[in-house]
C-alpha cells in the first residue's frame, strides 16, 4: 500500500465485508498474524482467524441492519511503515432485545508490503437507544 488512495479502497473493501458479514473477504485484508486491538484496553485479537470469529461471535451472528462507513484522515508511507488513520461510523441492531447501538470512532491501520492490514487499532464510542441515530451525511 501506497498511498491515500489505495488506503480508501482498503476502508472501503472493510466496509462492505463487514456490512454483508462476509468473513473470508474481511479475512483477506488482513495479514495472516495481524494483531487487532478493538479497544486500547483489551489485549489484542491474533491472527485472521481470531478478527474474523470475532465479529461472526459478536456482531454477526446478534445483529442485523448492518451499516458502516470510514473515511481515510491520512495516510503515510516510508521506509519503516505504511500507516492510515481513518474515522469510522457504525449502527446495528441488536437481538433479541431490539437495541440499536450506534458508534462513532477511529481507526488505525498498519501495512506490510502485500497491502495487509498487519495491525489493527480502534477508538470508539458508543451509543445504545431504541431507534437508529445514523446519518448518510459524510463523516
């Protein structure tokens, strides 16, 4: 991964995977020994096997209305690391007792030359209400 450009299609890639609860398309984004911190105070999930389990155990297999969206912040790339950091949006519906969870947060990205996301950081807030609060503005 290269650029700014390149990281976008990487969010966007994400964001359909997870919205169809499609594991082995999320799986390839990521390397197989990645190292994904869902919040800075849980240790971190490792391996694809461990990030994708957990969103089917998670969020997939308790959830419908599925809606998200990132947008790259910024990108850089030298000779140690390729880096993006993104703001992300989100929105479920949760079973079975019909609670919608909306979250707004940030992400950041770490690649490996193939364009694998090797380490996977996430900030996020949440909000638990009986009706969605999504907006299709941009982030």
């Amino acid at each position: 991964m290269t650029s700014m450009t390149e990281f976008q299609a990487w969010l966007d890639a994400f964001t359909t995977h997870w919205v169809n609860g499609d594991s082995p398309g999320l799986a390839a984004l990521f390397s197989e020994d990645v190292h994904c911190y869902l919040t800075p105070f849980d240790p971190p999930l490792i391996g694809r096997e461990d990030v994708t389990s957990y969103w089917l155990d998670t969020v997939w297999s308790r959830a419908s209305s599925a809606r998200f969206n990132a947008q790259a912040i910024t990108f850089e790339r030298n000779d140690l690391h390729a880096l993006g950091y993104a703001r992300w949006r989100a929105s479920l519906l949760m079973h079975p007792n019909e609670t919608h969870i909306d979250m707004d947060g940030v992400l950041l990205a770490q690649f490996n030359d193939e364009g694998e996301c090797m380490a996977y950081r996430q900030w996020w807030h949440q909000h638990q209400s009986a009706a969605p609060h999504w907006t299709d503005e941009p982030i």
